[in-house]
C-alpha cells in the first residue's frame, strides 16, 4: 500500500499540473479571442503616411469581392485625404498571371487613384506582406500607416505591422463579404495565430509554418500555404469566369 501512495502521488500531482496547464491555456485563448473580436469592431481611420491593403484572392487580374471590398476601403480613405500613399500587398500562386497586389493596383488606377501613390508588396501571409510593406516604407519614413483588412483580421495584421517596425491604426473594411456566422472560423483561426505569435513571437511563428510547408509535399504544400495564410477551402470560393487559376485566399 505504501508503494502504491508512492507512485501514485508525484501522478496525482502531474495530473493537477497538467489540468491547471489545459485550463490556463484556454483561458488565455478565450481572452485572446475577445482581444481580437474587440479590435475588428475598431474603426479609427486617422491621418496616416501610408494606407496598407493586405492581400486576398484575385482571378486572373480581377479582385475577389473580399479584396475588393478591401480596395474599395483604402480608396474611401484615399479619397478623404487620410494619407495619399497605398500598398498593395499579395503575391501570387503557381499558374496565375498576376499577383494580388497587381491586381489591387489595376483596381485602384482604375478608380482614378494615380500610379505613382500605389506600391507593391507580394507577400503570401499575413508576415511577408508586412514585412515586405515595411521594407518599402521605412525607408521613406513612411511609418505611420492605416491598416485595411477584413475585421476578424485587424488585431493580427496590426500585432504583426508592429513587430515590423510600423505605427499601424485600425481601419478594416466596412463592406466585407464575410459575414454572419461565416466569420467564425475565422476568429478562432486568428486568435489562435495572435495567442501563438505572442508566444512564440510572429516571425518565429511564420518561420515554422515556412518550414512545416516545406516538409510537405508539393500538393499539401500548395494547401498548407493557402490555409497559413486563411483560406477559404475550394467550394467555399466565389468564382468569377476567367483564364486563369481561381482562388479564395483571404490573407
């Protein structure tokens, strides 16, 4: 009997550890995702440097209606004078011809913003595009910048517009497809990303997913990058008729 108090003790107390361990960390889950459904109800679209439209889908040079709405956002800010440079940011997948930030910038030409107040930045998650719109920006001392995403999106992309070096102000589109119960498995998705990132920091957090991806094969590959980066699965995607590939990433 003795033996058995013994052992079974230090697992009694393993168990406890492991149960406060679970408990702790659901509780920092459940207050991340209360931080990052709080962000997306921010709209503070103040006098910026810059305005950056983080990438989504784009079908053969088309915006996808959640990329669009996200240009249609920076161009209302655009317009309204709150800063006269935007970055385009998205790169593009295997087969298509133009990368999202080419496309973004078509659009916005196309609705009379000129040429010369767009960059581009092709990244493929929410890290690279950032990262790659604050190389182009810092130099010019372009810090200061209003963040344009979907608003389940807003809390990452400013933690991570942080990390890079940029002052970000929340303005996430107002007209967003995603909505209803649709956007929920994109708050749980983010605010796992956000409560790792914090961890981990987000550009070791995006270092292993890159690694992870490589590990894979090309196909899963293909589906891990998409999904990193907050896809919508295939028969989720709005598809509009073109010659090249169609795609629903939201980055």
């Amino acid at each position: 009997m003795f033996v058995l108090r013994w052992i079974t003790a230090p697992l009694r107390w393993a168990l406890k550890i492991v149960v406060l361990l679970v408990v702790a960390a659901v509780i920092y889950y459940a207050v991340t995702l209360v931080q990052v459904w709080l962000t997306s109800r921010r709209y503070d679209p103040v006098g910026a440097q810059a305005i950056v439209v983080m990438g989504s889908a784009q079908y053969d040079g088309v915006p996808s209606p959640d990329l669009r709405a996200r240009l249609d956002e920076a161009l209302l800010l655009f317009q309204k004078g709150d800063a006269h440079l935007i970055v385009c940011t998205g790169s593009k997948e295997p087969g298509d011809a133009y990368t999202e930030a080419e496309a973004g910038r078509a659009y916005l030409v196309s609705k009379g913003v000129p040429a010369t107040d767009i960059l581009e930045a092709g990244g493929r998650d929410t890290w690279t595009n950032l990262a790659l719109a604050a190389s182009l920006l810092r130099p010019r001392g372009d810090t200061d910048v209003l963040i344009v995403t979907d608003p389940f999106h807003e809390d990452r992309s400013m933690a991570v517009a942080t990390d890079v070096g940029l002052t970000p102000h929340p303005a996430p589109t107002q007209t967003s497809p995603i909505r209803g119960t649709a956007v929920i498995p994109y708050f749980l998705s983010t605010a796992a990303a956000v409560a790792l990132g914090r961890i981990v920091g987000f550009q070791r957090l995006h270092t292993l997913g890159e690694m992870a991806v490589g590990a894979a094969s090309p196909s899963a590959a293909r589906s891990a990058g998409a999904w990193s980066a907050g896809a919508l699965p295939p028969r989720s995607a709005s598809r509009i008729t073109g010659t090249g590939p169609s795609r629903a990433r939201v980055t």
